[in-house]
C-alpha cells in the first residue's frame, strides 16, 4: 500500500534529523541558536546585575544619611541640661490653675 511507502520515508526521515542534530551536538559544534545565549546574558543578566548593586549602593548612602541625621538630632537634644524643677515650673506657668471652672461633659443622647 502507498500508505506504508510514506510512512516509511518520513520515519527515516525523522530518524535521519535526529542522527544529524546527535552528531552536532556530541561534536561539540557551534551553537545554532544565532547567539541568543550572549544575546540574553546581554540583554537580561547585566542589567540584573546592575540593577541589584546599584539598589544596594543607594540603599547603603540613603541609610547612612538617616542615621546621621538621628545621631545629630539626638545629639542636640542631649545637649540642653534637663532640670525637674525647671520643667515644672514652665508647666505651671503655662497651666492657669487659679482660674478654672469644672463643667460636666455631657453623655451621647443627652443635650
């Protein structure tokens, strides 16, 4: 039958490809692909790569200059000499407590 004829010529012709891309691979030939691999470790891997130690470089300055500005609020906050009584007494000053009228806060619902 016609059938089997072509059947027969595509499996050796199947059989064939694949012997020739067994051949090419195992002689260590050069790589069909058109340079896509160099393409890719162009195109994706350095930028990667850049991208991930650049953020690491900013990062470390922006952290370095939050901490320098903590350290320097701290240090002008621990500068000025704190004294209870001092405080106190501003507190006072700035409360009137002679003049004051106790008022009732009314409850939800009550006018």
């Amino acid at each position: 039958p016609p059938c089997a004829a072509m059947l027969a010529a595509v499996a050796a012709g199947v059989q064939r490809r694949a012997a020739a891309a067994a051949a090419r691979r195992t002689l260590g030939g050069p790589a069909r692909d058109g340079g896509r691999r160099a393409r890719g470790l162009v195109t994706r891997g350095i930028p990667v790569m850049l991208l991930v130690v650049g953020g690491s470089v900013v990062l470390s300055l922006f952290l370095d200059t939050q901490v320098a500005v903590k350290d320097q609020i701290v240090k002008k906050q621990t500068m000025r000499k704190f004294d209870l009584e001092e405080e106190h007494k501003k507190l006072m000053k700035s409360l009137d407590i002679e003049d004051y009228k106790l008022s009732r806060i009314p409850r939800p619902g009550e006018k």
